[in-house]
C-alpha cells in the first residue's frame, strides 16, 4: 500500500490539530485606521489573522489538541465561536487534522515539510540534538526530527527526508512507517518552542 | 570598491552543528543539494563569514582569509575556493548579480511592531524575550526577500536594487541578517 492510498481512518479514531505557516508577527495599521493584525506566511501567501484565528493558530502549538480539546481551551479564553475560528484555519489551510499512529504520521509526513526557524547547534546525549541561535536560546530535540531536519532544505517533504536518511543511515534500524510514526511523536516540541514552522509540501516555497 | 573578491562574503547554507560526535565528527552544513560536511578549516572559514555581516557588513576576500589565518585556520586559501566551488561561500557584487545566484530563507518567528510607529520590530520565539530587534527596512528584507525565485528577483520585486548602491545596501542588510541568526542563503537549484 503506497501514501496515497491509504485508507481514511475511522472518524472515531484520535485526531489532532497540527498548526501550519509561519508567523510573520503583529501589524499595526497605517495612521491609526483599522485594526492591528498578526500575519503568517504559507508559502507565497500572507494571511492575516483575526484575533480569535491567531489565538486558535497559536494554542493549537500545544501538544495533542484535538477540535473539541481546542475549541474548549478558546472558550475558556473567552473566544465567542472557537468552532468557527477552528474552520476558519481549516480552510484556509493554517490548520491540519491528522490522526495519531503510523498511518496518519507517514500521510502527514507525505503531505508536509520542515521549515527551520533556527539552526543546529551540536549533538546532545540520549541520542538527541540541540537546535537554537548560538549565544541566545537552545532546545534540544530527537534524533528522527533532527535528520528530517538536516534534509529540510533539500527535500520536498518529510517523507522524502526521511527516506533519504534511511537509504544512507541502515544502522538507524528503522522501518518508515516506524521513523514517522517517531517523528510525529518527536515534532510536536520544536513546533511548540518555535524551532521550525511547517508547510504543506505542495505549497510553493516563498 | 568593487571587482572580483573587493565585496563581502556570504556564506551559503544552514548550519546543522555537528554529527553524533561532538568533538571529531564534521561540522555539517544543509544547502540545497544535501547536507555538506566541512572540515574545521572549513568551518573556520565559513563561520567567520556569517559572523562578519555584524558590525562591519562583512568581509571581502582578502580580508575574510587574514582573519581565518589570524584564527589559527590552515591552508586558508584552498579551502576559501573550495568552499566557493562546493557553493557555500558566495562572493558579493555591487550589482547584485550573486543575488541571482542564491535564495535567502528567513529563520525565526516574527513578532512584529514593537511601538506604534513603526520604527523597531522583533524577531523570536512568539511568548518569549525578543531575540532581535531591527528597524523598518532590516525587517522588511527579513519577511520579503524570502519570496522569489532568488534573492535577487525578490530585491527587484520590492523595489529595492534598483541601482548598486541599493544594491550595496540590500548586501549589508542580508550579511546583517545572517550575522544575527535570522536569515541563512541557499544555492539556487539550477548549477547544483
């Protein structure tokens, strides 16, 4: 069975939200008029988000947040219709639902691909990396994100990153299906903690 | 001053640390061809280019290889046009035409304004200290030249290389950009 046949999962099964662009910061409007926006760029386009997207956008960068887990934390907030900024990000593509386990991780890993928002730094114990600005802040992230990020600039997805690193590296000892499956489990931190943003891989690069 | 080498240095790429490692492994470097290994001469070299771009907007060649060998870097000059030739150095002219040759990708998160009249901006982790603060233009180049097919497309786009003194200027803005951890360059795909 290849990526793109693969069989939709049962809408019962565990989804979470996975938020897509990257931040491009605040707006203020010229000269006063209008109302101060916050932008995120997906690949040649630029949306600027109302204040109840951005605060879906950005709470959905916490680990595991499904529609209903999101749409209750907005409403805590004080979001008047979390429904609707959750479809709104949906549909313009800011957001993607993707289930959890080895299926659904190597669709989202076919669909999307890394983009670094900082740089490597130097390799740490436990089979981990540290990624940062020098000199300012380091985080430290798993080895299966690592590579994928390694090949993010010269790879057009996920998939094919991890693939690449598996051709050259037999002694990971790991099968795709396994490797994305890991790094799905391994991504969520660096979305998070703002070491890379994600875009759909058909999205043309800026 | 211009002519071949007279102009700064770039280094081209994305700094990924070291391998598994840390003390013997190559420094590693990501472009858009695949990941490159550099030895420490290598990173010697390349590494001093990016720290250039702050506060001097960068080394031309001659001084970028003093400062290599002044740092205890060996056989500065094979590896200077090694690197050249790998495509992880680019020389700068002042009339952007090494801008047609690379795109830059912008690292960080924006943040945006940080008064009311436009005149500092920040860059960062969203919920977190600013890590860099620019003016108006330095963060213009940092969300705009990203978009275009090369850097250099994108700085005519904007309206921002319509002559080499603009252009001169866009240099010094990427080299400062690269210096401070918030743009990096890639190889265009065509010549790798």
């Amino acid at each position: 069975m290849t990526v793109a046949d693969h069989p939709r999962l049962p809408d019962a099964a565990p989804r979470v939200l996975i938020p897509i662009g990257v931040p491009l910061g605040l707006q203020h409007p010229a000269a006063g008029a209008g109302e101060t926006v916050f932008r995120i760029r997906l690949g040649r386009e630029v949306y600027a988000l109302t204040d109840d997207m951005l605060g879906a956008w950005l709470l959905a960068h916490s680990t595991g947040h499904g529609r209903a887990s999101l749409a209750a934390a907005l409403a805590r907030d004080g979001v008047a219709d979390p429904v609707a900024a959750i479809e709104s990000l949906l549909g313009a593509g800011l957001l993607l639902e993707t289930g959890l386990g080895a299926e659904p991780a190597l669709v989202l890993a076919a669909t999307c691909r890394l983009v670094p928002l900082m740089a490597g730094v130097r390799p740490a114990d436990g089979g981990q990396y540290v990624v940062g600005v020098p000199g300012s802040v380091e985080r430290r992230v798993g080895g299966v994100f690592y590579e994928v990020f390694c090949r993010a600039t010269s790879t057009p997805s996920m998939l094919e990153a991890l693939a690449g690193w598996l051709a050259v590296d037999p002694d990971a000892g790991l099968s795709l299906d396994v490797a994305a499956e890991r790094l799905l489990g391994e991504l969520a931190e660096p979305l998070e903690r703002g070491v890379v943003a994600l875009e759909r891989a058909a999205e043309q690069r800026p | 001053m211009s002519g071949p080498g007279l102009d700064p240095v770039l280094p081209v790429g994305l700094a990924l640390g070291r391998g598994r490692v840390a003390d013997t492994s190559p420094h590693r470097v990501a472009n858009t061809g695949g990941v490159e290994l550099l030895d420490p001469h290598e990173w010697q070299v390349w590494s001093l280019a990016a720290a250039a771009g702050e506060p001097r907007g960068g080394l031309d060649r001659a001084r970028l290889q003093a400062a290599a060998r002044e740092l205890g870097a060996e056989r500065v000059s094979s590896v200077y046009y090694g690197l050249l030739e790998r495509r992880l150095l680019i020389e700068t002219d002042s009339r952007g035409e090494w801008a047609e040759r690379v795109t830059m990708h912008a690292l960080l998160s924006g943040l945006g304004q940080l008064d009311r009249e436009g005149t500092q901006y920040a860059l960062g982790v969203i919920g977190e200290t600013p890590m860099v603060r620019l003016d108006a233009a330095s963060y213009d180049a940092w969300q705009w030249l990203p978009f275009g097919p090369t850097l250099g497309a994108a700085a005519k786009t904007l309206g921002v290389a319509g002559g080499v003194a603009d252009f001169r200027t866009v240099t010094d803005r990427v080299a400062t950009l690269i210096a401070r951890g918030a743009a990096y360059l890639l190889a265009t795909k065509e010549r790798q």
